[in-house]
C-alpha cells in the first residue's frame, strides 16, 4: 500500500512544482492578471475540449464503452449524495456565504486537477473515463449548480449543451462510437493542444493561490474542506468496490471525487456577486490540503481494488 501512496504522491508532487511555477509568476509580477485572464480563457474554450476530444480518439471498444457508462453513472452517484450531504449539513446566516459552501461540498476540481493525475497514472485511458466524470460535473453544475446561485431553479439546455466541456465530450464520442478516422493534419495539432493542459492548468491554479487566503474562519469550512478531500470519495470507492468496479474505472473516479474545490466556484461567486474571497479561499486552502489527502486516498484504493 505504502508503494501504491508513494507512487501517487509523486506524481501530485509533479503537479504541485507547478502549480509553484504559477505562484512564483504571480509575487515576481512575470504574468499579469489579464494575462491570466486570457490564459484561462485558452485552457477553457481550446485546451480542456482538446483534451477530451484528443483521449476519444482511438479504435471503438465494448469493454471501453460499458466503462464509460460506469464511470457516467458513479458520477452521477457522487453529485447526488454530495447535494444531500450540503443541504443537509451546511446552514449559514448569510445565504451568500452559504451558497459558496454548498457549491464547494459539491464540486471538485475534476477537470483541471483530475485530468494531469488521470493521464498521469493512467495514460489517455484516464483522461478517457475522465472526460464522462467531467460531463456529468457540467451538466449538474449548469443546472442545480446556478440554480442555487441565483436563487431559483432556471433550467437551460442551451446551457449545458453549449459550453466547451459537453462539446469537446460529444464531438468525441461522434469520433469514438462512429470510427470516424481523424487524419493526422488535424489529430496532431489537437494532440499539441492537449498537451499544454498539465502545466498551464497547474499554473492557473498557482497563480490564483498567491491570491488567496488560507485561514480557515469556521465550522463551514471545517466541513467543507473534511468533506469534499475524504468524505466524498471515500463514499464514491466503498460504493464502487461494494458493484465489483475495480481497476482503472475505480481509481479515475476516485481521483476525480478527491480533488479540491473546482475552480469554478470561484467563477460562480464572482458572476453573481457572492463572497469571492471565501470561494478562493476555499479552493486554494483544499488545493494545498489535497497534496497531502490524494495520494494517500487514491493509493489506498489502488491498494484495495
């Protein structure tokens, strides 16, 4: 087990040097705040769809497809038991400050910190079954998710269909279930693509921790942070290995219930006006939490399954 933590830890290590690029560039003033901006609009609307659409392109196979449904359908599990463990565990007097918790319980970081580790430990496979995690991660958050935010339910297909991760995820599984041969004039420039998502994902998120604050204020954020880096995929795997899912599937969810509070809570916040400085903060503190908590919950199931 020791090996299977050790072997993780180094590969979130990787991923940390990093994200200490992005930090450093921020306190010696190397990228500005707009840059970052546009940066993160890069990774968004270009590199993320690419990374998606670059792991889908390979030979259709039945045991990849029946994985992929099992990988939908966890996620699935996962968002529906978080939702019930916030509302049923996060009260706050201030309803802005409540929301931000409630989104933070809820929502992993499952794109930008799962996809290096997945494509880490696991090669494109990871990213593979990553991507049907990731999809279900927009389609909740762009429903339940801004619902919550804005204070009443307001469903919009056009919403959830048109934003760059459900995409990425349809025109690849167009190219997977259809064998649609994607010649190399077009295969490697989204292959380049993809390969920028690791270090300039992990600069992102450096940058922004140079921001942050990492006081914890409350019993909020105790809950929050316990919740969403063990709770949370605790349940996931035990539920999982409870089915009989082992192997790749097991740990790609695992990784992807485990990582930090998504960045796109801090986006909500900032959208609808609600306490960004909590949703940072809440974000970086589980990001630093998380070098710590992921290596030793995703080799402990490595261990087990």
């Amino acid at each position: 087990m020791l090996s299977n933590i050790l072997t993780v830890a180094q590969q979130v290590l990787i991923l940390f040097i990093l994200i200490g690029v992005g930090f450093a560039a921020n306190k010696t003033k190397i990228i500005s705040e707009e840059a970052i901006k546009g940066v993160t609009n890069l990774m968004l609307y270009i590199v993320t769809p690419a990374v998606i659409i670059n792991s889908f392109n390979r030979p259709l196979d039945t045991q990849m497809m029946k994985g992929l449904v099992i990988v939908f359908a966890a996620a699935v599990f996962a968002h529906i038991i978080n939702i019930v463990a916030a509302t049923a565990l996060i009260h706050d007097k201030e309803k802005g400050r409540e929301r931000i918790f409630k989104l933070s319980m809820v929502f992993s970081n499952c794109g930008y910190m799962s996809f290096p580790l997945q494509e880490a430990i696991l090669g494109s496979d990871g990213v593979f079954y990553g991507a049907a995690y990731v999809a279900v991660f927009n389609i909740i958050v762009w429903t339940w998710g801004e619902s919550l935010m804005r204070g009443s339910f307001k469903f919009s297909l056009k919403k959830i269909i048109l934003n760059p991760g459900i995409i990425g995820t349809l025109v690849g599984l167009v190219i997977f279930f259809g064998s649609v041969p994607v010649p190399s004039v077009i295969g490697n420039p989204i292959g380049y693509l993809a390969d920028l998502n690791t270090p300039v994902a992990m600069i992102i998120i450096g940058y922004h921790l140079a921001n942050a604050s990492l006081k914890i204020r409350g019993k909020n954020e105790y809950i929050t942070m316990l919740y969403r880096l063990i709770i949370s995929p605790v349940i996931l795997a035990a539920a999982l290995l409870l089915c009989s899912v082992k192997g790749d599937i097991l740990i790609v969810c695992t990784i992807a219930a485990s990582a930090p509070v998504a960045a796109l809570v801090t986006m909500f916040a900032t959208k609808f006006e609600a306490d960004t400085r909590l949703a940072a903060g809440l974000a970086s503190l589980t990001t630093v939490i998380s070098i710590i908590t992921m290596p030793v919950i995703v080799g402990m199931v490595q261990f087990f399954g």
